[in-house]
C-alpha cells in the first residue's frame, strides 16, 4: 500500500472543552505520545507529529489507509477514553484534505479567533518535538515547511490578522458587561504563562485598581507582576485571598482544577454577594465547571469567549476568500510534488536499466577494439544496439497490446520520444 498524509483531530468546534481537556497534552509529554504512537503500530507509522493546544488535539502522520482507520481507537485507548463517546468528535482527513488542513490551522483560519498568530508557535512547537522523537521523515518535513511558508504569506498579503478580536479582549469585555468600568476591579491572575501576559496586558490598559500575579512558584509570578505592577502570590494562599478579587483569569498547565466549588462558594460568600467574574482559559479547566451554577459568580470557560470573539469575524471576510485562495494554490503544489515523489522508484528503476544496457554494450565495444577492428564500425556497432534495445520495449509493448491499448500508447510515443526539431 502506497504512503499518505493523514490528519486526526478534534477542536473547537467539533468538541466542547469538556471532551478537549480529556486530550490535551502538556508540551512535556507530546514527545513521549508520539513515541508511544509509532510503538503501537510496531513501526507501520513512518512519521508522526501531535499538535495539543487548548482548542484541538491534532495527530499528523505518513501511513497507509489501512492504519489511517485505526489511529481513533488508538487515540481513545492512550486517553483512556470510551471510543463511543470520542469518535463523534473526531476528524479524519486524507491526503489533499490533510495538507489544507495543516495550511488553514498555521494561517489562522481554523481557530476560535480568526487570524491569531499563536496557533503557528504552536505548530512550530510540536515539529520541533517530533524532531526530538525521531518521527520527522521527508514528507512530513516537507509538508510542515510548507505549512509555515503559506502561513507567513496568507498573514503578509492578506488583512486576515487585522482587527482581530483576541481571547484576551474578549475577557476584558465579559468583564465590563458585568462591572462596566473596570477602574474600581481588582483583578487577579493565575498562571505566569503567555496566554496570562496577554491577558494581563489588556487589563493593565483599563487601568483597574489593582493586579495581582499567583503562581506556583513565587519567582516567576514577580517577574510577570512586576510588569505591570501588580503584587503576587502563591496559588497555596489563593483560598485565603480568592474573595479579595472581583475578576480572576486563569489559564495554568494543572492536569486537575485548582479551584473547586468549596472554595468559590467560601470567597463568594466573603464577598457578601458581590458579583465576581471568573475566566478559565485552561485545558484542561482550572475551575469546576459546578461554579458556575453559583448565583454571584460568572463563569466563562474558553468556548463562552470564542462566542465573542466571533462577532467580528465578518469583518474579515475578503481576506478569508483571499486566504484560501493562496491555500489552494499550496495544496497543489504540495500534492504534485508528492505525486512526483511516487514515480522516482520507476525512475530509478529505468535509469538502472539504461545504466546496464549502457555498460554492457560499452564493454563489448572495448573488446571488439582490443580485437584491432575499426573504430568506425565499433562506434557504428554500439548506436545500433542501444538504439534497438532502447526501443526494444516500446515496440515490444506496440505489438503485444489490444487496439485500445496500443491507441493509447501511440499517443504517448510523440511525448516520450520527441523529434530531433521538437527538442530545437
């Protein structure tokens, strides 16, 4: 069976962060899946790569059709989830659909806010993970390459990064529907990563009343914190301090919430009802989701602010038309080289041949020199046999074939073997 691209995945769109969280990888141990995944199929996985952000779990690979179908079960078995209940948010592309896949997801066209530029880190990421694991072979090298070059010209020709309406301005305004002005808030953030200092960067430019930086390690929080100047604090005193913030971001790598329904309810209580909005950016969540059934407490997970960021995606419509254009174009090319691809064992295997026939007919040239006969005739000798064992297939094939065939084959001969003036 003959190698393909193939694309497995779920997303934003085609499952809810509840099913995400389930499959989303910490950067430290997307080397270790893709290792286990190439394991599982006892090498019949050429190459691999795992993209894991907090909107999509995507498995890129080269193989054949027939472990294309099994990568789903292998992917609900390594998170050991019901396959019933996964394979309804899955995708599996093929081929071309594999490839445009790849060039929409790089471009900013397949994300929860249309145009962001974080999404090609991200992909960049995981190829220089599945670099570390051994699992980048030619095509998918060659197809990342691409990948990166096409989004770099869909963000430099078309507006489709313009005006675009991030995560983190989506938060900002979540939170003024709530407060109105936010020059009253104290407003706290959990995480010390980019998605936090993006964030943070928003709200600094709303001027709150005060910032405030909590971490796991104190070190990295005062760095973030003294940014903006904000104050910081160790998540073990979040529960003591929780109800001393009206707006609370997180977005963290923890595999568990760091925030439960105790714990809210105890703050929100401490605040005497007063509303407090929480943004959980995490996948998987930091907060419970049973938060948000808390009278006084707005809770807004990740795909509650891809609602908002949507409402400006009109705007961007002709550089969407132009995008996918660009993409198309890429698609072929991409699928031409790989067709081309397909035919060098014929190439090789011809070249070969013609390789022996040149070395046999020369070999007896030198001999029939030894033997003192004339030059001429030698040289006359050897055009004559390479030109009929040159030809020897060709006619072979003429007079062996059915009459569809040979009509076939006839008009092939003209490209084949042009005349001496088609080639001036």
């Amino acid at each position: 069976m003959s190698v393909g691209v193939y694309t497995l995945g779920l997303n934003h769109v085609s499952a809810p962060v509840s099913v995400r969280e389930r499959l989303s990888l910490s950067d430290d141990l997307v080397k270790p899946a893709v290792q286990s995944l190439r394991s599982a199929f006892g090498g019949a996985i050429e190459e691999a790569a795992i993209l894991s952000t907090c909107n999509r779990t995507e498995l890129y690979c080269a193989a054949d059709s027939e472990i294309a179908t099994q990568l789903p079960h292998w992917l609900a078995d390594f998170n050991r989830l019901d396959q019933n209940a996964l394979l309804p948010h899955l995708y599996l592309h093929d081929q071309d659909q594999a490839v445009r896949h790849a060039f929409r997801v790089a471009s900013g066209l397949d994300s929860m806010v249309l145009g962001e530029s974080q999404i090609l880190g991200q992909m960049k990421g995981a190829v220089r993970a599945a670099e570390d694991a051994g699992s980048l072979g030619t095509l998918l090298h060659q197809l990342f390459q691409r990948t990166f070059s096409v989004a770099k010209e869909v963000r430099t020709t078309t507006a489709i990064g313009e005006q675009s309406v991030s995560l983190a301005a989506a938060a900002v305004r979540l939170s003024e529907r709530v407060f109105g002005d936010l020059s009253d808030a104290r407003v706290l953030f959990i995480g010390a990563g980019e998605m936090i200092e993006l964030c943070a960067t928003h709200f600094a430019a709303r001027q709150p009343k005060q910032m405030a930086v909590a971490n796991r390690t104190l070190e990295r929080a005062d760095l973030l914190a003294n940014r903006f100047d904000a104050t910081s604090l160790r998540l073990a005193d979040l529960p003591a301090r929780l109800s001393s913030f009206d707006v609370i971001i997180s977005c963290t790598a923890s595999t568990l919430p760091i925030m439960g329904l105790g714990m809210v309810e105890r703050a929100s209580r401490e605040r005497r009802r007063l509303p407090m909005v929480m943004v959980d950016l995490a996948v998987p969540r930091d907060i419970e989701s049973e938060v948000g059934r808390l009278d006084d407490v707005y809770l807004y997970s990740v795909d509650d602010l891809g609602a908002v960021v949507q409402s400006g995606a009109q705007a961007r419509e002709s550089a969407v038309v132009q995008a996918e254009a660009i993409i198309d174009s890429r698609v072929r090319n991409y699928m031409h080289w790989l067709q081309l691809r397909s035919t060098v064992p014929v190439i090789k295997a011809l070249q070969s041949g013609a390789q022996s026939i040149q070395a046999y007919e020369l070999e007896r040239a030198k001999k029939s020199l030894v033997k003192g006969e004339s030059p001429e005739a030698v040289m006359e000798q050897l055009a004559h046999a390479l030109t009929q064992k040159y030809l020897h297939g060709t006619l072979a094939a003429l007079h062996q074939s059915e009459e569809a065939e040979r009509e076939q084959l006839v008009g092939w001969l003209p490209r084949l073997f042009p005349s001496r003036d088609s080639r001036r």
